[in-house]
C-alpha cells in the first residue's frame, strides 16, 4: 500500500511519554467503535461497510451507472453535506479536478443543490441547453431545504425536455422506508438506491450515496473498495500498531497543548475536495459542547502565496497534517537558453521533484516556526488509495471523537440555522418561531 504515516517533525512537541499518557484513553475509545457499545454506535454501519454490503444493489448501481454514462452528456448530482462531499472528493482524487473539461468516454458531472444561488443553477442550467442530461438525487431524509428545491426545479426542467421520458432520467438514493423521497420514486418509478439506517451522511461515501457518482466518472469500485478492505483489515481489528488510532492520539496530544485549529494540507489541487470531505467528516463530528479543533485546509503551494505568511508566522494555535501527494512524473523541465527566469538549475528535473523540496522546505519551515506537523504520504491517486483514505479517516475520526468525549456521530448545532430559516421562510409549524423572530429582526432594525 502506498500511504504512510510518521511523525519525524514532531519530535519536539509530542514525546512518546505524552502518547503512553493517552494510551488508556485511545484504547477505550478504539473498543467503543470496535464492539460498536459508544454513544451513537446504531450509526456504527460503515465500520463493516467493505466487507458487508449489499451486493445486489452494488451490481445495480454499476448497472445503472453504465446506463447513465450511454444516455447522457451531463449528470447532475444533487445533494448537500455527506450526501455531496464524499462522491465529488473521489471524482477529483482520481480523475483530477479538471475533470469536467477533459476528453472522455463518460459523462460531465456537475453537483447541485449543495447552496442555494440562483445563479449556480442558471449556470447548470444552461451547462444542460442542448445536451442530453440525467439525475441522481441524493438526500437520507428527502426534506433537506438546498436539495429539495434544486430538485424541484431540475426535475421540472428534464420534464419539460423528455415528457414521460424523464423518468428514466432520474436515479433516487434515499433513507430505505423513512425518506421523502421514497413515495416520489415509488409513485414515479424512479430507479432508487438505499442509504442504509445505520450511516450517517458524512460517512457515507462507501454506500449508495457516493458509489453511483464515482461509477458514472469511470472510476473503478471493486479497486475503491479493495483499499477500504485493507484499511479496515488495518485499522479496524488491532489497537497496537495502528497508525489510525496514532493519528486520533496525535491531534488530541496537540489540541491539549493549544493548538485548536489543525490545516489539512495537501500539495496537489486533485485533493481540493478530498479535504472538504474531511473538514465535514471531523468538523461535523466532533464540534460540539464547546469542544473539537477547528478543521481548516490548504493546498500547497498555491496558499503558500496566501496563507502561508499566517502559517509561517500568524497566532500559533495551528498544526498541519499533510497528505504528501509524491506521484512520479515524466515532466521535465528543459533548459532555456536565455534563462531570464534563473531557473536552469532544475533543468533535467521533473516537476514532482519540484514539489517534494517544496513539501520538504515547507515542513522544516513550518515545524521551525511552531506549528507542528503531521506528515502523511500517497504514491498513487488510484480509486484504491481512495478507498484507503477514506476509512483511515472516517476510523481516525471515531477514535479521536470518543478520546474528545462526544458522540461523534450526531450533529446537533446543525438545526440551529435551519429553525431560523424556516421561520422566516413561513414553514408551516413554525408560526411562534416567525413571530419571535420576526419581533427580534424589528428590534435590530431600530
Ligand atoms: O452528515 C450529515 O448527516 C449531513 O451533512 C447530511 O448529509 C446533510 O445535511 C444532508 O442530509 P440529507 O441527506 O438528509 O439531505
């Protein structure tokens, strides 16, 4: 497998007395998520997920993703949150994320419902004038506000494109029995993929929910799911020699020492995605009863020209954890005569070498300048480091949670806005809730 961990810059802020001082603590945490006893543990159903899924339905899905990529030019994701981030994340990692414009055999993929501007969706809209279109919408409870209405509106649009037609068009992953959505594909015959009971959006991408996007961009789920099964094979089983669980003790030693705001940081922008994946699966995690550390993200070295004055020297209360991208490559950098530039000296070598004397350079510097680094390495983006990385995180993700002391699969604060807009919006049922509020929006105007 090509991911490694280490900790080889970390020498001066975590010794191995402060790992032995939480090891009592990430053993219990490691046996919550093990023997499936925690708080939150009915939402436990990814831990198995690569070994145990339902394999009718995974052949349907690859079925239906061959259809989709012979019927359609564009394919429209739409979803909010985990219901979003995890297929788009492994779209990017492996195809890149200048998929859309490159010349291939399968559909563009764009996903929608993820905000709520009406200018995205004129966009979209437009993307579709003239091209052949199908949709995937994706959503547990079928009432969440952005992709209810990004549905209504596009489903309108394939209506009016393919009469009847547009039934077939459309492809429904939903809660199996309790969703919304469910009555709709029934009553329509929509084709309709489950997200199973036992897991939440943000760990979702290894079920329906993420599995039909990856499968229209081509990209292999056997090999995706062969390196989950390798990681859980790692990961999951043995508490010792567990660079998962290392990790989950790493960022808690840190975030007890005051650094509350870890970066994500990758050196390729095929990553881009893949770290707003993990910034929802920690954030949404383990934010709560003022608890967590704050997950942020770079890629390097675009934000080395922005952010990185405020890394290198801003408040430290930062520590990064970078996913070295080193993917040799055949890009050499030629001589040029004139040299106005004074960069002959890289001639004859490759761009990835480049890079990594970046990461390297980057490292030192930032461990000199107080902010600790975790560095981690992948030496392919292939759907099988995907796969890998996904369980590392979300297992990652679990541990460090209960080492936290919260339920790190429900998501509370989220409802706080979503009351607010209702009111204001009128839904029915929140009557009381628009008069308080609206009294308090004319006492704030005053
Ligand atoms: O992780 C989560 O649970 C959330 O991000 C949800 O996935 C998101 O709110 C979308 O919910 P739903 O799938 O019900 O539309």
């Amino acid at each position: 497998m090509a991911f490694s961990l280490s900790d080889r810059y970390l020498g001066q802020y975590v010794s191995k007395f402060d790992l032995a001082a939480v090891e009592n603590e990430a053993k219990h945490a490691f046996e919550l998520v093990k023997n499936k006893n925690g708080e939150g543990s009915d939402f436990l159903g990814w831990v198995n997920l690569p070994y145990d899924h339902d394999m009718v339905e995974y052949e349907r899905i690859k079925k239906a993703a061959k259809k989709i990529q012979q019927t359609c030019d564009v394919f429209l994701v739409i979803g909010i949150g985990g219901s979003y981030l995890g297929a788009r994340a492994a779209i990017e990692f492996v195809k890149g994320n200048l998929y859309n414009d490159k010349k291939k055999d399968t559909p563009d993929i764009y996903f929608v419902g993820n905000d709520i501007s009406s200018s995205h969706m004129r966009d979209v809209m437009d993307i579709c004038e003239g091209r052949d279109v199908c949709i995937n919408v994706i959503s547990k409870s079928g009432t969440t506000t952005e992709p209810g209405v990004a549905f209504r509106v596009l489903r309108s649009m394939l209506e009016k494109k393919y009469c009847k037609g547009a039934n077939e068009r459309i492809f429904v992953t939903t809660d199996s029995k309790k969703g919304a959505l469910r009555p709709q594909a029934e009553e329509f015959n929509y084709e309709s993929f489950v997200v199973p009971d036992d897991i939440g959006g943000r760990y979702s991408v290894l079920s329906a929910v993420g599995l039909l996007p990856i499968a229209v961009a081509g990209i292999d789920l056997d090999e995706m799911f062969e390196g989950a099964r390798a990681a859980a094979e790692k990961y999951s089983k043995n508490f010792y020699n567990n660079d998962s669980v290392k990790y989950a003790c790493l960022r808690n030693i840190l975030l007890r020492k005051g650094k509350c705001i870890e970066l994500l940081a990758s050196n390729d922008p095929s990553m881009t995605m893949f770290c707003e994946w993990w910034k929802q699966l920690f954030g949404e995690s383990e934010g709560k009863d003022g608890k967590g550390l704050y997950p942020a993200s770079v890629i390097y070295s675009t934000d080395l020209h922005s952010l990185g004055q405020y890394i290198q020297e801003g408040q430290r209360t930062l520590f990064e954890t970078v996913i070295n991208v080193n993917v040799e490559d055949d890009f050499v950098i030629e001589s040029d005569d004139v040299n106005a530039d004074g960069l002959n000296f890289l001639a004859g070598k490759t761009i990835n070498y480049v890079n990594q004397q970046a990461v390297l350079g980057t490292a030192l510097a930032h461990t000199d300048g107080n902010v600790p680094n975790i560095a981690m390495e992948i030496t392919s983006r292939s759907a099988y480091e995907f796969g890998y990385l996904v369980y590392f995180f979300e297992f990652a993700c679990a541990v460090s949670g209960y080492m936290l002391g919260i339920n790190p699969f429900n998501q509370p604060g989220v409802e706080a806005y979503k009351k607010n807009m209702f009111a204001l919006l009128g839904k029915p049922g929140y009557e009381q809730a628009t008069k308080d509020i609206t009294e308090r929006l004319e006492k704030l105007a005053k």
